[in-house]
C-alpha cells in the first residue's frame, strides 16, 4: 500500500487546505501566510512548465498568489480540491501571459513592418516625378541640338547666359534666342500654360 502524497505541510500539523483558503476568504493574513508557504512550489512548477522564464515564472506566481487572496471567497469545495483550484489559477495565469507576450511580439514585429513601408504619398511623388522626367528628355529631344545644348547648360548646369555663350563658342544673341525658342518649344510639348 502507498502513503498519501501531501503538499507543503504534514497534515496533522494543522488544517486541510479547503479550511486554509476558507480562512483566507473571510480576511485571515495567517491562514494566508499557510497557504503560501503550501501552495508557491507547485504554483511556481506549474507556471514554469508554461513559462520556462524564472524571472517571468516567479512573478506570474506573485500574481497567482495576491489573486488567491482577492478570489478566495469564490472558491467551492463542491468544484474540487484547493490545491486544484490554485494550480488552475496557475495554469491559466502563465499561458494568459504567454499569449500576451505572443500577441505584443506580433504588434512589435507588424509595426516594424510599417515603419518600413513607404508611405503611399511617398511612392506616388516618386512615380509622378519619373514620369515627369522621362516626359521631358522625350521634349528635349524634339529641339535643335543647339537648342537642346543651351537650355541643358543653362537649366540642368546652372550656367549664366553669357557662360552658356562662352562654352558653345556662340554669340550672347544667339543663345538668348536659342535659349528663349528651346523654352518655347520645351513648353508647348509639355503642356504647360503661361
């Protein structure tokens, strides 16, 4: 024949469990004190097994504890043993916090996502701006090149009228009038309005 397996205390030392947490429930700091030092091993096993975190484990069991405090009066000894009761607490207590963990690793990771992501304004800019680009090398290239030449040194060089004149080996006159007709022409293909 086996011996009864007890936790915590021999239980000739004192009251059963149930009487413990009847105690706790109607306010009895030392019955709680009793309950503690009974129940924290197997709490703190259960959360563990759930958990595998120490740091985590023990304060999910601090927890557990102050709840079995605050809950004792809802515990009915026609549901099932005290030690039941609390490993339930325990149980559900750790796999709470492991999806919580679970769901604000998620959150993090989606965020990250997003932070990542340009933003819609952000891409439409780009494309409108390629678009726009392409639209005037495809109007360059209907100018005459000295045309092209000027208004590429002037606009995209930054070059003065009179530079622009020097480096194309060109009158002042005549590349202000290549100038004036390249933007005319610039402007037509491009469709803007005066």
């Amino acid at each position: 024949m086996q011996e009864a397996v007890h936790i915590g205390r021999n239980p000739s030392a004192g009251p059963d469990l149930e009487t413990l947490v009847g105690r706790v429930a109607l306010g009895d700091e030392d019955a709680f004190a009793s309950v503690y030092d009974t129940v924290m091993g197997p709490v703190l096993g259960t959360v563990r097994a759930v958990l595998r975190d120490l740091a985590q484990s023990e304060e999910v069991a601090q927890e557990i504890m102050v709840e079995v405090w605050r809950t004792a009066p809802r515990y009915r000894t026609d549901r099932g043993t005290a030690i039941n009761w609390i490993l339930t607490l325990a149980h559900r207590r750790a796999i709470d916090r492991v999806r919580s963990v679970e769901a604000a690793s998620a959150r993090d990771h989606k965020a990250a996502l997003l932070d990542h992501t340009p933003e819609f304004d952000e891409v439409t800019e780009q494309v409108e701006a390629r678009l726009e680009r392409e639209q005037v090398r495809r109007c360059l290239r209907t100018l005459t090149e000295i045309q092209r030449q000027a208004v590429t040194l002037a606009y995209y060089r930054g070059l003065t009228y009179r530079q622009v004149a020097e480096a194309l080996t060109l009158p002042l006159g005549t590349v202000k009038t290549r100038l004036r007709d390249g933007l005319i022409r610039l402007r037509d293909c491009l469709g803007v309005t005066a």
